[in-house]
C-alpha cells in the first residue's frame, strides 16, 4: 500500500489539486493519505477535502490527519511538502517593511529580501522534516512545493544529503502551455527543454514538429506591440530565450525595472503583487470551508495534472515521464556552481527521479543565474555558519534590492526583518 504524507495540508486549494490528481489514477485509487498540519482547524478542513474528493471520485484511500508531524511521516513512500512557515501575516512583513525603504516587490517569495527572510523562516522546519524522514521513512521522497524552491534543495542537500529530494515547480510547464496557446499550436505538438534555476529558468529548446517557434514568436511580438509590453517578453527580446516565469516574478531578480518608474508603466508590472495574491487564497480557504460544511460538492476540473502526482504514479507503476524538477547541480549545468539547485529535464519511473545533463547555458542566461545562485548560496551559508552577516550580504548582491537601496539601508532592512520575524528565525540568526 503506498502512503503519501502531505505537509501543509491546511494549503487546501493546493490540497484539493493534488488529491484530485493522484485520485484519478487508477493505481493510486485506494493509497493511504496522512495529512498534516499544525493548525487544527487547516486540517480538519483538509480532511474534509480528502474525503470529499475520494467521494465525488468514487476513489477508496485510507485517510488520516494529524497535528503530530512524526505520526503523519511513519511508513510513508512519499511526502509532499507545502508548508508556509509564519502564513499571511510573515508575507506582509516581507513586504510591508521592505516598502518603508522604498524596496518594491512583486511576489517576493524566491529572491530578494523577501524571499531571502522566508527561506531562513523555512529552514528550521526543514531540519525537523529531514531528521524525522531520514528516522521515519528513510527511502521516501520529499516531494517538494515550498518557496523559496532552490533555496530550500540546496540547503537540504547540504544538510541532509542522504534525503532524496525533488523541487518540483508548474512554471516550466505553464510557461509552454501559454506560449503554444499564443502561438496557436497543439501543446501535444510540441517539444521543449528548460533550464536554469527555479523561476529563472530558459527555454533553451521550443520546437513544432521539428522546427524552432522562437522566429513565429518574433513575428508576433513585431506585429503586436501591446505583447512587448511585458518583462519576460522585454527580457526575451534581449537576450534570446525566454524565461519560465511570470513576468510578476521575473521583475524581481534582475536590476533593470522595479526602481524605475517608467519601466513599471511601460511593462505594466504589479508591484506588491503577492499581497493581493494572499489575500484571495485566505478568501478561497474560507469559502471552500464554508462549501464543505454546507455539503456542496467540490469543483474538481483540471486542466493539467500537477508534478507530484505524476511523479509518485511513475514511481510505483513504472510509467516513464519526463519532467522539470530543482536537484542539486552534480554535473548537470556546467556553466553554474556546484551542489546548489538547478532546474533540469527529469526522467521519472521505478528508479526515480534522474536529472539529464544539460551542459553549459548560454552565457548570457548563465550570467543572470549566476546573480540569482549568488543570492541563495549565502543565504543558505548563513544558516548553516550562523553568521548573521551572511544574511545581510546576500542582501547587498542581490540584483533589485542592490539597484535600489544603499548598503546602509540594506543592513538597517535586514535588522528591521530580524526583528519583526523575531523566534520563526533560527536563533544564532535573531
């Protein structure tokens, strides 16, 4: 019987996705699910969600909930990880007091300060999960959704590298879909491959049928001006392949547009974005809880199968898939540092999940990485060393906050957020 963990549980919208995915396999009909999560009330109405959806799909799993991590983690196969550590009320400060500086964001949950200070919340329940997996369930996979993506691989391979581990990420995946639809040809048409790191990776391949679609997409950006009014198809545009990001996050992890006021108009970029984007999923909790009480039937249409579901079907029946997933860089981009995640084609099945080799990237696509890399490889050094000052130079190179603000004002940033996160911070950091 395979088990699946899910921690984070109380993530519903998210929740609901996945077990409609993996329910609608038929070999995964009748898998155990353990969810967990700390807040009870989270869970009681992930459990509801659970069984409402086996019900509406006439599926058969065994369902338990737990606010015990270790319970939830016993005897699994798999686990998949959601959690957000310090909720709604961490992603205001992250951008609320960056704001106080003049420091805009847009998603701030990879890069930058934000996405510096929710990795270094994220990091200690990192190692609670690690020491309970490698204890619990040794030879399962931690199926990883949390942010900030390659921040959270890199510092478990450094910390637990005998956990196997997989980042897996839609953005390589939506970013194809949209530009087929765009570029009117099937999805099932076409062949592509991405590279890099999470939400700055490239599209280093985008074929039909054999043939590049990169020059119809010059065509259609030249004859549709309103198309090139956004970040990714600017960044496109000068340097050659497209980045599989939204433009909202694309924004933040270079130097050239949050700071500058005519190119926020010019590219329409929706500065303090993810608050809004929080917001609604509080809203979406509560009315999909209001739903589930008054026994209204859940909507369970998808238009694509999420990673994780596929990855766990391919493990257990053997079907081979491939896929983009985070995993430390061991020889897979050569043009990147070592060890800290990268982005690559995976092939899945029996044995697992096994990275492609994907050699050098452009220099141009490598150069901008390497900025991005930079930034996350200091972060996860302060944590490991516990040295305080790590977290305030990963601030200073990273491209937006660096573009925008003094060195002074970075380091008083940097003590206003250690503040403000307080006891979520490993301590030798607070």
């Amino acid at each position: 019987m395979t088990v699946i963990a899910f921690l984070g549980a109380g993530s519903v919208v998210f929740t609901r996705e996945l077990l409609a995915d993996i329910l609608s396999f038929d070999e995964l009909r009748d898998v155990t699910l353990a969810l967990h999560d700390i807040d009870p009330e989270r869970l009681e109405t992930a459990e509801m969600i659970a069984r409402r959806t086996s019900a509406q799909l006439g599926a058969s799993p065994t369902i338990t909930a737990h606010l015990d991590r270790r319970r939830a983690l016993d005897g699994a196969d798999f686990v998949i990880n959601s959690i957000q550590v310090g909720m709604y009320a961490a992603t205001v400060r992250d951008f609320e007091i960056p704001a106080r500086y003049g420091l805009r964001q847009t998603i701030a949950d990879t890069l930058g300060v934000g996405g510096i200070f929710r990795a270094l919340r994220t990091f200690p329940a990192l190692d609670g999960i690690a020491a309970d997996m490698l204890e619990l369930c040794p030879d399962a996979w931690l199926l990883n959704y949390t942010n900030p993506m390659a921040m959270n691989v890199a510092y478990l391979a450094a910390t637990a590298p005998r956990l196997k581990v997989a980042g897996l990420c839609h953005s390589v995946f939506w970013t194809v879909h949209d530009l087929a639809a765009l570029l009117e040809v099937p999805l099932d048409e076409v062949d592509y491959t991405g590279a890099g790191v999470n939400h700055q990776a490239w599209l280093l391949r985008l074929e039909h049928r054999g043939e590049s679609l990169y020059p119809r997409l010059d065509e259609l950006l030249e004859s549709y001006p309103q198309l090139r009014r956004r970040v990714r198809m600017d960044m496109y545009q000068r340097l050659g392949f497209f980045p599989t990001e939204t433009s909202e996050h694309s924004s933040e992890y270079v130097p050239w547009y949050l700071h500058h006021d005519d190119e926020i108009a010019r590219l329409r970029i929706p500065v303090g974005d993810y608050l809004r984007i929080s917001a609604d999923n509080v809203t979406e909790y509560h009315e999909t809880r209001r739903a589930l009480l008054a026994g209204e039937p859940l909507d369970l249409t998808r238009e694509a199968t999420e990673y994780a579901p596929q990855v766990i079907h391919s493990m257990v029946t053997g079907e081979r898939r491939r896929i983009h997933a985070n995993v430390p860089n061991h020889g897979l981009i050569t043009n990147l540092p070592s060890a800290y995640a990268v982005e690559v084609p995976c092939v899945v099945d029996r044995l697992g999940v096994r990275p492609e080799v994907v050699g050098a990237l452009p220099p141009q696509c490598a150069a901008l990485n390497r900025a991005f890399v930079s930034v996350g490889e200091l972060t996860v050094q302060a944590a490991i060393t516990g040295d305080p000052r790590m977290v305030r130079q990963a601030a200073m190179v990273d491209p937006n906050t660096a573009a925008t603000l003094t060195v002074k004002q970075i380091w008083q940033l940097c003590d206003d957020l250690t503040a403000a996160h307080g006891d979520l911070l490993p301590p030798a950091l607070r």
